[in-house]
C-alpha cells in the first residue's frame, strides 16, 4: 500500500527521490498518517494538514543538521514518520511508545521537546545564534501556526529576531484554525492579506498591462503565488525585521520547493506565510477539523460515530453546565478562556451567553490579567483553564489577582495526570504552586457532584480560588440541580477507622476508600488544600497513630506538605506517610495505569501503608474519642 513511503528510513532517502515522485510520497504519506492514528487516536486534523510541508522541509532542508523546531508539536505524525519511526507509530501516545508531541530523547530529528505553544521562533533564534556564535553554517527553521502566533511569547522572539544577523527562518501556518476557532486581531489581518481590496486591485491592474505581452503575463501567473507578499505595503511581519514572503499554497510542492530553496540562500531572518487546510485529503477531518482534531480509535471509512451507550459526565461537563447555571442566576458572571472553548466546556456557554464569553486566544497571561481587570469593575471573572496552561500565567496570577485580592475563580481542567498527552500536559504541580500564595486558596472535588458544589463555593468568595479536577469522568456521581455551596475549608470524615487515618485531597478518595476497608483505616475526605481543615485534621491525629496524605499532584510542596507544616505549627508529631505523584516527569500511557505504577489505586496505597507502618495497634481508647463530620 505504501510502495514508496517503504523506501523512506531517514530524510536522507527521502532527499534521493526525483522531485516527481514527491506527489506520490506526500499522498502516501498521508494516507499512513490516517491509518496510524485511527488504530492508536491521537491528533489528526493538523497531521493531514502539514504532509506536504513537511515533505518539502526534509527535502530542502539538511535536517538534523538544519533544525526544525516544530511549535506546539500535535502536527509533528509526518515528521515521525519520515525520521525513521515509521514501524513504530502502532505505539503512539500509548506507555512505552511514541510521544504524540516532539521529544528530544526519543529522536536527533526533535531539536526541541514541544507540546505548548508559541515557544517554536524562541527557540528556533537561540539555535541560530548558537550556530552564529561557534560559526556553523546551518539554518534553524520554526514552523508556528496562526493560533500559535496570538501568544505574546511569539512577539516576543519576533522582536529580537528582527534585530538578529542569524539564518532564522520563520514559517507561519495558516490554517484559519486552532483547538477552538482563531480569534483576534493578526487573524483578522492574515484573513485581509487575501482578500484586501489593495491585492485585488494590484493583481487586476497588473494582468491588464501584461495581458498585451503574454510570456510576461504567464510568468506573472507562475509567480503568482510566490510573490504575493510584494503587493502587501509595509506587512506587520516586514516591520519587525523579516524579509516577508508570500502567502503560498501549503499544499502544491511545486510552490512551497522552490521557495524553500530560493529561501535556504537569502542571508538573516526570513518569513514564510503558507496556507494550508487542517483535515486535507480526508473529506470528514476537513469539513469538521475540531471534532478530528484528536479523536481516538476510529473506522476512517466511517468516520467519527455516536456512542450508542450513554457515556459517564465528565468533570469538564460538570463545569460547563455548571458555568452557566451560574451565569443564568448571576448576570456579574463573564467566563474567559485562552483558546480552549470546546477542551474546557464552554461552547454551550459561548452558545447561550456570547455577551458574556471571551476567547482571548493562546495568552494565558493576558488572561489572567484580563480577568483581574473586570474583577476590578465589579464582575465576576471565571477562567477555564487547564492546569498546565496556568503555569504560564504564574507572574501575572501573583501580581494581578493574588496580590490585590481580587475575586476571580479559576477553573482547572486536566489536574493530575492526562494519559496519553504525557508530562507536558499533566497537572501535576498546581496545589504546590498555588497553596503558597497569599489570599489564594485551592479546592479538590472527590466526585463530580462535589465539584459542581465547590465551584459554587468558590464563586460565593471574595478572594481568588482555583477548583482542579481531573481530565475525563468520576465515580459517576450524579450532580444536583441547585447551585448549593459546600462550607468553605471544610472537609468530612467519610469512614471511621482504627491506627490509621488516610486524609485524601481530591478524587483519589474512592481508592483510598477501597484501601481502607482492607485496612480498616479512617478515611478523611479534605476538599480543601488551602485552606485546610486544621480543626478536622487535628481531631484526626489525636486519635491515629499514623496519618496518610494521598494526592494526585506532587508530593513535593504539596498538600501533603501542607498537612506537615500544619501539624508542626500545632507542635503535633505523628508518623506521616506522603502519597502522590514523585519527583519525576510521568511519562505517557493509559491512566489507570499510570497511577498504578505512581502506586496510587487502591492496591498501591494500601501496599504502600502496610509497608511503612505494618499493622498498627488500635488506640488506647477508641471508644472516647469522636471525629467531628462536617457535612
């Protein structure tokens, strides 16, 4: 099926083919890329649409001697494929196998591990500079899409490459997409470059005075496409220092070679603006490239198809009806997302409240920031935003919301591991990094109804408070209709028990729970990371001999942590154990297994007590001493 795909080991090959045959590679290539990733799921939209651009860097370009510094990396399946990891994409995004994202220890083709974005030009400038400074001559290359570019980051390395004497080249991929729908002001431009009336004008003027001398105006139109950049007066890209060329077709080889080969010779920084269609070839991906933008297992000559059976709601779900149960009963409430609509659940909020919805685009820390501003005025911001994403807007959370106090709740999807996206995207050091923060406190729902409640209870605060949960569903908890409010810092005692108390943060109570009957351990269920129940908590170790922290976060600075520092300022000393995630980066695979091998289900958390304390005698007087249960 693949005849000529077969012969492809390394770019090497690939560079021994006659040009001709590049057309035959690039549909076999992506016909594989299809195949692959409806038998392992993965991203697919973005894949489809960089076949041929990737065919065309590894066939110019002397890659990896040359660097490719893939932004974001989700499109990165041809480039895999081409650098020698065909035989192994039946592995992709599963434990052991490929990373779905570009890893510098997994191939010498992935200068630079990527998974978030905008990161690519940064990057792509320090290599150049590097060759530059130990006087290599070798071109760094960033291929950075149009979402990509709406991050200040990106702007950023723009601004100093622009100053730069370096071989940079800066490739924009304009697919007129993102995860969710590109907004802002550069898309609205890109869209312009197109169809302004200014090109129009110029293309038309110009094929009227050629038109009387046809050689010139059939070089004019096999030109056309290379050059379309010259008619554009003073493009943004042109002010920042770059030598601005196109827009050109993404897809057509016989337009994106030349061009690549014309650019390796032009001396300092370079930009190529291609165009190009997320799904291309795969009639279903392009007609509905969000919902192919990472689907699972799927028939390709089906498509994506309906569940028959009823699926479990996610935490994400949750969130999303809670959102705008809320915003119906509050008409303060606005919600604001960095590009992630349908990742973080509002598209029915987007739907039924547009007013009040703001895509600010792949600027976490301008969201951040935004969101403090309209707390300043009276409204209540909530930002959806997963947990690794809030990382990059840590500055502006200390500084703008924290330090002013202001009242804006944020909602973290994807806390804790992810799965198949690996360490890139696993939430694991949210509690850590926000529990040290002054006015900020961190709630941790066990199950899907308490998270529905403690968003409430954070909404109902005048401070700013984050509500993490995981990716995926719960124990199947159903959500209540109301928008009740649990009480605030408080936790529950879910089962009373003997020696052993095991205080679990967060949804890994139901293992701890199942652990516990084995051992017949109390379980705490604290809710609250920060503040945390200190009066519960010390009620708890007066009457175990050894107290558990279990979290799906790091151990290290975690609540955990946060437990210890509480008992050492009571002058309480207990034996602690800490159950989380380690001090390592959590590789990519299925979920359940992956908190298995952190020993965190019910089997590891029990063999992890047992190992520790052994079997603890019962306390002296079991019988006179009641934990409190706050309800």
């Amino acid at each position: 099926m693949y005849p000529l795909l077969e012969t492809i080991n390394s770019p090497a090959d690939l560079r021994l083919l006659p040009r001709p045959q590049l057309r035959a590679l690039a549909d076999e290539l992506r016909a594989y890329v299809l195949h692959s990733v409806s038998q392992t799921g993965g991203h697919l939209s973005s894949n489809l649409g960089t076949v041929e651009l990737t065919v065309a860097l590894h066939y110019v370009f002397n890659t990896p001697e040359d660097r490719l510094v893939w932004d974001v990396g989700h499109q990165t399946y041809p480039h895999k494929i081409l650098t020698g990891r065909r035989d192994r994409m039946a592995s992709l995004r599963q434990f052991g196998g490929l990373s779905g994202f570009p890893r510098r220890d997994e191939s010498e083709y992935d200068t630079f591990g990527t998974a978030h974005s905008s990161t690519s030009i940064s990057a792509a400038l320090g290599m150049a500079m590097a060759a530059k400074q130990k006087g290599e001559d070798r071109h760094a290359v960033a291929i950075i899409g149009d979402g990509a570019m709406s991050a200040g980051m990106a702007f950023e390395a723009l601004n100093n490459a622009g100053v730069c004497d370096c071989n940079l080249l800066v490739i924009l991929n304009d697919n007129d997409m993102s995860i969710s729908p590109p907004v802002g002001a550069l898309n609205r431009y890109l869209a312009q470059l197109m169809s302004g009336q200014f090109y129009a004008s110029a293309k038309n003027v110009g094929k009227q005075v050629l038109k009387v001398a046809p050689p010139l105006f059939e070089l004019a139109k096999r030109l056309e496409t290379h050059a379309k950049g010259m008619v554009v007066p003073a493009t943004l890209f042109e002010n920042f220092g770059f030598n601005y060329i196109g827009p050109i077709d993404g897809h057509d080889l016989d337009s994106l070679i030349p061009t690549l080969e014309n650019i390796k010779h032009l001396q300092g920084p370079q930009f190529l603006h291609v165009v190009t269609k997320k799904g291309q070839g795969y009639k279903l991906a392009e007609a509905d490239p969000v919902a192919y933008h990472g689907p699972g297992k799927f028939d390709p000559a089906m498509g994506l198809q309906k569940s028959i059976a009823p699926a479990k709601q996610t935490f994400t779900q949750v969130f999303g009806h809670w959102l705008c149960d809320m915003a119906e009963k509050d008409s303060r409430l606005v919600g604001i997302t960095p590009a992630m609509r349908e990742g973080s659940g509002m598209v029915e909020f987007h739907q039924r409240f547009p007013d009040r919805y703001y895509d600010v685009g792949i600027a976490e820390q301008h969201a951040v920031t935004f969101a403090a501003g309209m707390a300043c005025e009276g409204l209540k911001p909530v930002v959806a935003i997963y947990s690794t994403f809030l990382q990059r807007g840590y500055d502006q959370l200390i500084h703008d919301v924290a330090l002013q106090n202001l009242p804006v709740v944020f909602a973290l999807d994807r806390a804790g591991l992810v799965g198949a996206d690996g360490a890139t995207h696993a939430g694991a050091y949210d509690i850590a990094y926000l529990r040290c923060i002054p006015n900020m406190s961190v709630a941790c729902p066990a199950d899907e109804n308490e998270c529905r409640m403690l968003l409430s209870s954070a909404y109902e605060q005048n401070h700013p408070v984050a509500v993490r949960y995981p990716r995926g569903a719960g124990a199947g908890v159903a959500t209540q209709a109301h928008l009740d409010a649990l009480p605030f810092g408080k936790g529950e005692l879910r089962r009373q028990g003997t020696g052993v108390a095991i205080l679990a943060f967060g949804t890994l109570l139901h293992p701890a729970l199942e652990a516990a009957e084995k051992l017949g351990a109390t379980v705490v269920n604290m809710r609250w990371a920060k503040p945390l129940d200190t009066e519960l908590l010390l009620q708890v170790a007066a009457s175990h001999e050894a107290l558990v922290t279990v979290e799906e976060g790091s151990i290290m600075g975690g609540a955990g942590s946060a437990v210890a520092e509480a008992l050492a300022a009571a002058g309480v000393v207990k034996r602690l154990l800490h159950l989380g995630l380690r001090d390592e980066f959590t590789e990519h695979g299925d979920p359940a297994r992956l908190l298995a091998l952190q020993g965190l289900d019910a089997a590891g958390i029990a063999k992890a007590i047992v190992t520790r304390f052994g079997v603890l005698p019962a306390p002296a007087q079991p019988a006179k001493r009641t934990l409190k249960s706050v309800a």
